[in-house]
C-alpha cells in the first residue's frame, strides 16, 4: 500500500472511531462523567430525542419529542442541572438537598406509562400554538395522539398535559399495557409518537411557512436504545 493511501486510510479510522465514540458515549461512560456536550446531544441529538419541522425544514413550526421515561433522557437532565448550578461548588447542604431531588428523578419507575415530552419552544409560532393546545387541553378539539408499533398496532394516549411553569411545553402520556399486553411487545423494532398538530393564524407577518393542520410523526428505534443490556423506552 502507498504511503499516501495508508495516510487515507488512517485518517478515516480514526474519523470513524471518533464519531462511534460520539455516538455513543452513553455506552462508555457512566452519566456522572458525562460532559455538558454530551447531555446536549443526548437531549437534540440521540436514538431517545427526535425533531420534527413543518415541510422538512421549516422553523415556522417545530416540535421536539423526548422520551423521558428512557432513564438516559432523565441522567441527561440531571447532568446538565449539576452543570447549570455549578454542583462542585455547592455546600454540603445544598449538595444534599439537590441529590434527593434529582434521585427522586432517576428512580421514578415508568412500569405503568411511556413519558413523550414536546417541547415547541422553538417554532416562530409558538405562541399561538400554546393557545391552540391549551384550548386542546380543555377539550375544545382533539389532538388525537397515538403510538403506532411496527405492527401497525395504535394506541391512545390516556393523558396530555400542558406544562404550567414552560408556555411551549407538554407532554404525552400512553399506557405501557393495554389490556394486560404490552404496548410495544418483545423483537419489535420501532415505533412512532404521531398527533395532529393544529392551524396557527400568522396573518400575513410570516407568509414564507405552510400553517395549515398537520399530522406530526416522529419514528424512534428501538434498536439504538438498548443501555447495559435493557431497551430503555
């Protein structure tokens, strides 16, 4: 082999190996080394979180799903907050008061629900979005959210709930059993979190983005998900 191609070929491992290690850190250190980039990609960036935009790439609408049922999702969460509060600089107290906290967080059991969080924060419209899912919320229309396996089984979610202290925020709740068999069931591959999201008003101010009723579907693979030999969902 020539010299300049062993030089291209190293470089490409080493690229390759670089963006595995990237990928999945959550795989090779536990949560409390995780680095503040690391809890960023976890939560834009991983087989748990998905971004979903009006016509592919607009901004004019965009929702951004979660699964914070997944423990990663939540370590991820937590991690960041140590960051933002500058834990290596709180008191012994206030060390302790955050620890239980947070542990109240990280060991919540999710046995009986699959916890979709959606956060449209970032939609040039979220303003007249949080007052359509509010007026959603207190059943003036329906958002008609489900959960669709590979199988083409589709379930309802039991609960949607806008969140009080973040306007764009809300989460969607479906059962991890239905009646007594599992909603995503053993070898199955993937599934998907879909709703309609309503019609937004811009007037003629942001003429550029398509603001009619859309069915919103985001798809997660569950072959990505598996942490110390468990799918976490």
């Amino acid at each position: 082999m020539r010299r300049r191609d062993f030089s291209r070929l190293f470089a490409l491992l080493v690229v390759t190996a670089i963006t595995v290690q990237a990928e999945d850190f959550w795989l090779k250190k536990e949560w409390k080394q995780w680095s503040k980039d690391d809890c960023v990609k976890m939560l834009a960036d991983s087989p748990w979180t998905k971004t979903w935009r009006a016509n592919g790439n607009e901004d004019g609408i965009v929702y951004v799903f979660q699964l914070r049922s997944a423990l990663p999702i939540r370590e991820a969460i937590v991690r960041r907050l140590q960051f933002d509060q500058k834990y290596d600089k709180m008191t012994d107290a206030q060390r302790s008061s955050f620890d239980a906290q947070s542990g109240r967080m990280l060991s919540r059991s999710y046995d009986d629900i699959i916890l979709v969080h959606v956060d449209f924060s970032k939609s040039i419209a979220a303003q007249i979005l949080a007052v359509s899912l509010k007026q959603i919320q207190k059943g003036a229309a329906d958002l008609d959210s489900s959960l669709v396996t590979d199988d083409g089984n589709q379930v309802k979610s039991i609960r949607f709930d806008m969140n009080e202290k973040a306007s764009y925020e809300f989460d969607l709740v479906f059962p991890r059993l239905k009646d007594g068999t599992p909603t995503i069931k053993e070898g199955q591959k993937r599934f998907s979190v879909q709703f309609q999201s309503p019609p937004v008003d811009m007037g003629t101010a942001y003429p550029t983005f398509d603001t009619r009723s859309k069915r919103v579907r985001v798809d997660f693979d569950l072959g990505k998900m598996e942490v110390a030999g468990k799918v976490n969902y």
